[in-house]
C-alpha cells in the first residue's frame, strides 16, 4: 500500500508516519529528510538544496524528484507512507508515474497550532525521529535511538510564513485533486497524535 499525507507544517503528518510505521511496518518516506540527507553530499545538487531549505523555499520538482527516485528504487517494492510530498498538482502527477498512490490523508489544523508546533519542534539527529518542547514527556533525547533532540535552522519565523503562504498556494488545491480521485480522507490533526492514528486507521481499514 502507498500512502500520501498531506498537510500544513506540523501538522503532524511526521509523528503520524512514525505512528503507522511502529504499529503497521510502513516505510515513512519524507522527501525533507530525504534532501536534507542529500545535504550532506559535495556537490552543486547539495548545495542548491541546502540554501532552498534554510531559507524555507521549496526545492525544485525536478530536483525533488530525482532525490525520491533514487530513493525508491534503492528500498524497493515497499508498504510505504509519503510524508510531505507531493506538494503541487505537478508533483503529484509526477509522482503517479513512479509509484500507485492507494490512500491520501489530509491532516487539518490551525495557524495558531501550527505556530505552536513549529517553532518547539525538534528532530532527532540520527534517525529524524520527531518531537516537541511543548510535549509532556520531552527531555531532548531520541526515545528511538538514544540521539540527541536537536532544533534544525530552518525552524524559524521567516521560513515558517514561507512554507504556510506555499501551502496555501500550492498544495491546498491538491486536496481537491485527490478528492476527485476518490483517494482523500479530512483528519482533525488539532486533537492529538493518538486520536489522528485512530482516525487513520479507520479510513484505511486497518
């Protein structure tokens, strides 16, 4: 099964990856973790793809693509969730070339949460596992792996406006897209990564 998850930033579409990869055996497939790990690489590709993500522009399609082909070919034929990716009706499209999209999740919620989320949020160094400050039981360290919790860059207030104004530009009308094709399902990502697994899994059938 191929699934896209679709929402705005910290939206939770990361922590409900996780959540279907721990329970299901998913591979959670996030093209921002993907060319932020291309980053590490010297060469002119990294490089444009470095200052893209610190300036909280989106890298090009083309380059996204390529990044994510690679990708898939190396894992194989896999149970694998989308997270982020596409982000327009040009990489959706593009993205249907290369791989069957089954379900698509949209998770909604709120500027203000979105505010909330992104600035507190923090990403495991090691294996990209994500959490936040604002969570109960945080204390900076991976529960996955033991790596240190750190803040990227990019979590900032300029690149945060960025990838709102692209959101609503560019990938809200992929909502009405995927609808059309009969593969949406709405989730109210602002009660919580419990109650958004609980909704995933009923519109998944699992």
């Amino acid at each position: 099964m191929k699934i896209v998850l679709l929402g705005q930033i910290a939206s939770g579409k990361g922590t409900l990856s996780q959540a279907l990869q721990e329970k299901y055996g998913f591979i959670p497939v996030s093209i921002g973790l993907l060319l932020r790990k291309e980053c590490e690489k010297d060469s002119e590709e990294a490089r444009l793809i470095k200052d893209c993500l610190e300036k909280g522009k989106l890298v090009s399609d083309d380059l996204a693509l390529k990044v994510l082909k690679n990708y898939l070919q190396e894992i194989g034929d896999k149970n694998i969730i989308f997270d982020g990716y596409p982000r327009n009706k040009v990489q959706a499209e593009s993205l249907s070339q290369i791989a069957n999209i089954d379900k698509v999740l949209f998770l909604n919620i709120t500027d203000d949460i979105v505010r909330e989320r992104f600035l507190g949020r923090r990403e495991c160094e090691k294996c990209g596992y994500v959490s936040n400050v604002n969570y109960p039981d945080y204390n900076g360290i991976c529960p996955r792996c033991g790596g240190k919790l750190a803040k990227r860059n990019d979590l900032n207030e300029e690149a945060m406006q960025n990838k709102m104004s692209s959101f609503e530009k560019d990938t809200r009308p992929l909502i009405q897209y995927y609808k059309d094709k009969g593969l949406l399902g709405e989730i109210d990502a602002s009660k919580g990564k419990d109650v958004a697994l609980k909704d995933a899994e009923k519109f998944l059938h699992m």
